[in-house]
C-alpha cells in the first residue's frame, strides 16, 4: 500500500503582476502568547481565535516574498533563521523548491528588522545566507536599531521589545555580513524594477511595505500592517506589545485599510495565512479579509 503523505508539500505559491513574477515562499509559524495584544483583554482575543476555528494561544504564520523582474531576483524579508522555533526558519527548505539558490538573488529588500524578518540573514557563524544580495530597507530602520537612545529607551519602557533588548544586538549581528552592500532609500521610491516602497511606521519607525505594478495591474505587501488576522482585521486598534509606537501603528494601519479597502488592492502580508494573498473589505466598523482563490495556471 502507498505509504500516507505525513508532511506537505513545499510551501511556495507563485502569480503574476503584469510582467512581475511574484511567488510567496513560507518561513513557516510561530507560536505565541495572546498576552502580547494591547486594547484588548486575552479572553476575548481567544474566544475571536475559537470562534473563527483557529488555534488559542496564537499562530502566527511567516511569509515571504520572491519577485523577479527584469531579468533580476528579489527576495522580500528572510524569515526567522536558525535562532527561533523549530516551526519557523524553513525559507532555504521551500526556496529550494523554486529552483532559485541563495546565491542568485540579487537584492534583498526588508519591511523592518524584527527577528522574524531578519533572523534569516546571517548564518549562526556570521556569514551571509544571500552571499550575493545588496541589503535594503528604509534609513529610518536601519537608523532605530543601531541607535543607543532607542535601545535604552526599550529597556526603560518595556514596549517595542517585550522579551528584553535582546533584538538590537540580533539586529545588529544580523546585517553585519552586509555592511558594505547596504542601501538605504525612503518612501516612495523605486527600489527594484517595478517596486516601489511604501514608508508604514508605527510598528517600526522604518517599517515599509512594497508596491508592485507592473502592466496595469498592482499588488501590495503590506509588511506587518496585521500579526494577528482574525483579531487585528475585525479590530484594527487592537496593537501588539511588539509595535514601538502602538498608536501610531494603529493610525498606520487604519490608513493602510481605507486606502486598500477604497481601491479595491490586491494585498499580501508576511502574517496572513499563507499564501497571504488577499483582499480587504469593510465590514461593520472594522474589516474582513477575502483570501484569492487557488489559480492553476498564471
Ligand atoms: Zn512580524
């Protein structure tokens, strides 16, 4: 008899912006407390998990994002890397079944500096997992982590940082092997064929989401403007202790639903399920995600 699949197929999803080949590759999940959501009591962020069919306490899925564009390869965050749970760190696994190698991307593009974006940088020897890639993000961003004042000010007030300063000195260890291919660039430019970034502070002070358009058509990664789908989409004011300015995360994301919400977006994002292609609508007074149908051919 044929033995019983006992894990899935790699996780990678590709579809097609234009000419932009966008292709969704999981870094995995994470599991987590609800005691980290804020304007909200854990009771009933549970029983909106429960009631939604979803695991309480929290899991989190990680994405990733591969766009190739004119005849270069971007990869968008790199995951958690060799550092957090063994459910995460899985990118180079289901990269591989893309047939792209480390080595082949070019430039690496990131929406902040938190570990389950960047800890899939540096490999636990300190060297660099995209030994290729020039390194970019927002100033601001780069700015945060390697600022004394910030840090201190994480340790002083707890927000930002739940489990301690721990995440500038990984931060730091992880775009060191990058140190002299980094670019830095605001909001509102074009950072690779086709892409433009888009400045979402509040999570970060450097957090950026990315706009694709290619061929009259559009889709927008919008980073980490949501951790929490069933909770943060319904209740767009619940924050995460992870935000470093809760309220001005909360006004980033309200302004990032109305204007994907009005313009009827395609949206993608680092924690939505995966794929993590969606759309948003409103929804009472808060907002319901419509995940795209499965697409055989592109
Ligand atoms: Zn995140």
């Amino acid at each position: 008899m044929t033995q019983p699949p006992t894990q899935q197929v790699p996780a990678i999803h590709h579809r097609r912006v234009g000419d932009v080949s966008l292709t969704v590759v999981s870094d995995g999940f994470l599991d987590g407390s609800m005691a980290v959501l804020q304007n909200i009591s854990v009771e009933e962020s549970s029983e909106m998990l429960r009631a939604v069919f979803r695991p309480v306490p929290r899991r989190t899925s990680l994405n990733c994002f591969i766009i190739q564009s004119g005849g270069r390869t971007a990869l968008i965050d790199t995951g958690a890397g060799v550092h957090m749970q063994k459910s995460s760190g899985q990118l180079l696994r289901n990269l591989a079944a893309t047939g792209i190698a480390p080595g082949e991307i070019d430039t690496l593009l990131m929406t902040h500096l938190h570990p389950d974006h960047s800890n899939g940088l540096a490999t636990a020897e300190g060297g660099a997992f995209f030994p290729a890639a020039e390194l970019g993000m927002h100033e601001a961003e780069l700015a945060y982590w390697t600022s004394a004042e910030a840090e201190a000010e994480v340790a002083r007030s707890g927000q930002g940082v739940p489990t301690g300063g721990a995440y500038f000195p990984m931060a730091k260890r992880q775009i060191a092997p990058y140190a002299d291919r980094m670019r830095l660039f605001k909001g509102g430019a074009e950072v690779f064929p086709g892409v433009t970034a888009m400045h979402f502070p509040g999570h970060t002070p450097g957090h950026c989401g990315y706009l694709i358009a290619s061929g009259g058509q559009s889709l927008l990664i919008w980073g980490d403007i949501v951790h929490l789908p069933e909770v943060q989409v319904p209740r767009p004011e619940v924050t995460i202790a992870f935000d470093v300015d809760p309220a001005q995360a909360a006004a980033t994301r309200r302004r990032v639903f109305d204007m994907v919400a009005t313009e009827k977006s395609h949206i993608a994002g680092m924690h939505l399920h995966f794929p993590g292609t969606a759309h948003l609508g409103r929804e009472g007074d808060g907002y319901r995600l419509f995940p795209e149908a499965w697409a055989q051919t592109l």
